[in-house]
C-alpha cells in the first residue's frame, strides 16, 4: 500500500537518520520533510520500530499514514515554480 511519512524533528542529528531510514526503505523525498512510496504492512510496522527507536526520547512528530489506491486518485498537488507571475 501507499505510504505518506511526515516528520517536524528539532535536532538536526536525529532528523538526517529519518531522513535516512525513509530512504533505505525505499521511499521517496517528494517534500522537505515527507516522503512517499509503497510499503506492505509487515515493512510499515518494521519502519515504525525503527523510526521510533531513531527518535527515542528527543522532541519531534512522526505521521506514517497509509494511502489506498481509491484516495490516491484523489490526489490534487498545487504547485509554483520559481519565478512565476501570479495573476492579481
């Protein structure tokens, strides 16, 4: 199933190891602090323990949200490029 991981880390230290447990599951950076991609339930709970150990006792916020192929449709993404006119 799809999964979207959002995190708010404070330390810096703590934050490039979820940056890059998200990574070796396979998941890809679509935003500065979330990615996407497909996990199976088995992969999903392994990379929550993992995460969750990565972050221990330190401040911080992680969301692991499945997405099914239904919401995914759903999708709608805003998006301006640098140095885009807006109307007014």
């Amino acid at each position: 199933m799809k999964t979207i991981v959002i995190y708010d880390i404070e330390e810096d230290k703590v934050r490039t190891k979820i940056f890059e447990a998200c990574k070796d599951y396979g998941l890809t950076h679509i935003q500065y602090s979330a990615f996407f991609g497909e996990l199976n339930h088995n992969r999903r709970g392994e990379l929550k323990q993992r995460l969750r150990k990565t972050l221990g006792r330190k401040n911080g916020k992680i969301l692991i949200c499945p997405v099914c192929d239904k919401d995914l449709k759903l999708l709608e993404a805003i998006v301006v490029e640098p140095g885009a006119v807006l109307d007014a």
